[in-house]
C-alpha cells in the first residue's frame, strides 16, 4: 500500500532539523556528530519509524542512524523522536545504494533490515536490500564482528535472502519462520504490527559476515 503523499513533508522535515545532519561533508566529518566510543545502529529503510525510535529510547547508551529514502514516511519517524526528546538518533534521508558516500567504513554494530520492499518480479530482485548487489553497497559499514538483523513477512523474500545470504558466505542464526511463537525479543514496526495481527507469520535471520563474504563481494 503506497503512502498518500503530503504536501508539506519538507516543511515538517525542517521543523525537526536537530534530528538530521546536512550531508555536505560527510563521511569526513561524521564523528563531529557521533561519538566514535560508544555503539552504533543503523536501520536501512525505517518507513515510519516505530522499530528505530523505540529501540532508541529503551538504549539512552547507544546511537542510532534512520535511513529512509521516502520523505513522507521519514518525516513520521523524525516527529515521533521529537515527541520524545531523544538525544541519540539521527535521520538521513538516502538511497541505499549511494551510503557509503555518507557514512564511514566500519561505524555500525548492527544494521537492520525490516520488512524490506520484496521487488517480486524477477528483473527487479536486484533493487532488494538483500541481494549481493545492495548488500555489497552497504556491508562496508558494518564492523567486521557485527550483524545485519532481517525480518520480513514475504516468505518468498525470506528464502531468497536466506539463500542469497548462505552464498555470500554469511553465518546466519536464530533463523525462524514465526518469530512470534519464539521468546526473542522484539519490537513491531506499524507494518509488522498490523499483518501479524492478520495472523501472518513473521520471519526472521541474524546474519554475520565471515573472511568468505568479503572474498566474494570485494
């Protein structure tokens, strides 16, 4: 379902501007914004929001990056940290493919992927944030010893994933095919709220890189 575009996204943008960084500068300037010491998580594509916000405000000791190329739906995430006064998140509004030219080799622990755009139709399964492709575009953010965090509805989404990610050489764990009838924790984005509710099941990987990924994607 394509969210209704609003007409004054970007002046709301700029009434939450103390939660983005001007992207002029960056990845050089990066750690004037972000300190260096402490632990950093990134979400590609965090749609309203919910998932990022939340995982901030329960972890006051970490920082947390929103990426979101749709400004509609970032605007939704950045007011509702706002509401909240967090200190330790930032917005960016980019596409997956380009972060590298804005973030520094090896700044995050974790990078998730939530419910990501399953692109279904074949000629398109290079745009999925899953495939080796997008995967090697932001792979060189992530620390050598840190994860990537999937879950997803789309079960054909999921065993491409699992597949692609097995080839790639990645180490996945706590892998299921109903992450509600298991005790990991959890937090639902909006989406994941809502068709899990429907009573469809949510699946789910945690993937670490190994010396075999970086072979192959390098």
């Amino acid at each position: 379902m394509r969210l209704r575009k609003k007409k004054n996204a970007p002046l709301r943008f700029e009434r939450c501007a103390e939660y983005t960084v001007e992207t002029e500068g960056l990845p050089e300037g990066f750690y004037e914004y972000f300190d260096q010491e402490k632990p950093l998580e990134m979400e590609i594509g965090s749609g309203k929001g919910r998932f990022i916000v939340t995982l901030a405000e329960q972890n006051p000791e970490k920082q947390f990056i929103s990426i979101e190329r749709v400004i509609d739906c970032l605007v939704m995430a950045m007011e509702k940290a706002q509401r909240k006064e967090l200190k330790n998140i930032k917005f960016f509004c980019l596409d997956a493919g380009n972060l590298t030219e804005f973030f520094p080799a090896e700044c995050a622990d974790v990078i998730y992927l939530n419910f990501s755009d399953p692109w279904p139709k074949a000629r398109y399964a290079k745009r999925r944030l899953t495939h080796r492709r997008m995967v090697a575009a932001y792979l060189p953010l992530l620390k050598k010893e840190g994860k990537i965090c999937f879950k997803t509805d789309n079960r054909p989404l999921f065993d491409f994933s699992v597949e692609e990610f097995q080839e790639l050489g990645f180490r996945l764990e706590e892998l299921t095919y109903d992450l509600h009838n298991t005790d990991t924790p959890n937090i639902m984005t909006e989406y994941e709220e809502r068709f899990s509710s429907m009573g469809t099941p949510i699946n789910r990987f945690v993937a670490y890189p190994t010396e075999k990924t970086y072979e192959i994607l390098k």
